[in-house]
C-alpha cells in the first residue's frame, strides 16, 4: 500500500502570519497535496500571554485568501486539556514524572537541565512537571537534513510536560495532537529540528507513532535574523496573494509561469503540486526582501 501523507500547518496565534510562516503553510501543504495525502490545521493557543482570539480568525482568513485549504475541523490547543491530562498519565507510569520549582531565570545559561529538582519531592500541583530522560540516543532521518543523531539526556536533560499553570507544554501537546489527528509527515522550521529527539522521545515513551520530518531553511531578514513576530517580520499582503504566493513558490524551488499567476493562487498551488520535490528547496533562502 502506498504511502498517504497526512501534513498539518500548526501557527500560533500571537500575530498575524508573516512570510515566514507562509513559507512553511505552502511547503507543508504541497508536500501533501503531491502525494495525494490530507492537510490539517492545528492551532497552538496554549500560550494564554499572548495568543488571542482575532489573530486565530486573521490566520484562518489568509489561509484562505492564499487557497491552502485544509481537512476537516480546525484543531484548538485550548480545547485538548483533558485529553493532555490523559497521556500525561502514561507518563506518570514509564519513566515517571516529578515536580520541579525552577525557573527560566534560574537555569539561564544551563543548556541542559542539572537535575536539581529530581529528589526534592515537591508537590506537582504548584509545579511544573518534568519526565525522566534515560540515556538512549534517538536516530532518525529527515528528508532535508539527512541522519539525524541524538541524546536527549546530553541534550536537554529532563525536560518538562506539563507547565505550572497547570496545562500541557510544547513537547507534549504536539506529540498527543499528531498523534490524536493521524499526522505521519511533519514539514515545519529548522529551528524546531533540535525540538524532535525530545518529540520521538515522548513517541516511543508513549508507544505512538513517530511520523516522517522534514525541517525547511528559514527565512531571514536583511539583518541575517530569521523572519518572526518577535523580530516585527510584517504581515503577508491580503491584498495581493498571487505576488506574494509566487515570490514563496520561487524561493521553495517550483516557481510558476506567469500564465498561471494570471489564473490565481488555487492554480499556482496546483501547478507546483503536479511539480513538486522538497529535494528541490535551496538549502539557504536568502533575505525576505
């Protein structure tokens, strides 16, 4: 049986989606598109700060403005507490869980976590929660990066689930989600790639699957940084979605004929679909100038 891809697209809503992100939203939904596979939209609001409700419905808008058009119902961080709470669980069996009361400011500067909090047996209804990493190394193969190798427990050290204010962290919430939604190919941002020994960590310790990763080349700024809310990259033009679509085609290696821009962004989109390889994405992008 061949393989059917099920991608997903996964913004946090701190902001509306600036070029950066789009370059990943296209990527991510012709890389399923051109396997005959689905793609989902998943929405990461778990960051009460600074996520707010008209900037998920201003995604949501451009999305389709550009004609990514995605499977099914639109997945909300927000709404899955108790399903966190339930894998949390399995955690607390193998390899267990314990409360941990240190903060940012305390471990600046420590790349992996010391341990400090491992024997202290605190309460994990005021704490966060963190999962016990053994020594294993995690081995796996991204279709852009090539071999991937890594120790989690050299790496990060153990590492938290489960956040103070009493909800599930990063780590987790994407592995249950993927899991939970079917996704089994993840095309997202090189700067997530030291994020998925961890993930593929969570996987194994929760016996889920662990889908194919692809990690794309950011896009930077003229100042060399990537393009991100928290560098004010600007927002992606509702105005004029075919120019802005094509100039994202381009730097993804699959520009379109200018007849097609002519015919809009639901033809560009299908055109570089019948065309497509990741293969084909230049290992550097460039300036988003």
């Amino acid at each position: 049986m061949s393989f059917l891809p099920v991608g997903r697209f996964a913004p946090s809503p701190t902001g509306p989606l600036h070029r950066g992100s789009l370059f990943i939203a296209v990527a991510s939904y012709l890389d399923a598109r051109a396997r005959g596979g689905r793609w989902l939209l998943r929405i990461e609001d778990l960051d009460t700060q600074r996520c707010r409700p008209h900037y998920q419905d201003l995604i949501l808008q451009t999305l389709q403005r550009y004609a990514l058009n995605w499977d099914g119902e639109v997945w909300r961080q927000s709404a899955r507490r108790e399903v966190y709470a339930e894998f949390l669980q399995r955690l607390h069996l193998h390899p267990g869980l314990y409360a941990c009361r240190c903060s940012r400011l305390h471990l600046r500067g420590q790349e992996r976590y010391p341990g400090t909090c491992r024997h202290r047996g605190l309460d994990g209804a005021e704490h966060a929660l963190r999962v016990y990493v053994d020594a294993r190394r995690i081995d796996f193969d991204d279709r852009l990066c090539g071999a991937q190798s890594d120790q989690p427990a050299t790496q990060c050290g153990d590492f938290v689930v489960w956040r103070r204010d009493q909800n599930a962290s990063y780590q987790l919430a994407v592995v249950v989600d993927d899991a939970c939604s079917g996704v089994n190919s993840v095309v997202r941002g090189a700067d997530l790639l030291d994020n998925t020994a961890r993930q593929i960590y969570l996987q194994q310790m929760l016996a889920l699957a662990t889908p194919e990763y692809a990690h794309l080349p950011l896009l930077c700024d003229a100042q060399g940084r990537k393009l991100s809310k928290q560098n004010h990259a600007p927002a992606v033009s509702l105005e004029d979605p075919v120019s802005e679509l094509a100039a994202i085609l381009t730097r993804l290696g699959h520009p379109v004929a200018p007849s097609l821009c002519r015919q809009g962004c639901g033809a560009m989109l299908a055109a570089a679909a019948a065309d497509w390889d990741v293969r084909r994405i230049p290992p550097t992008t460039g300036p988003a100038t």
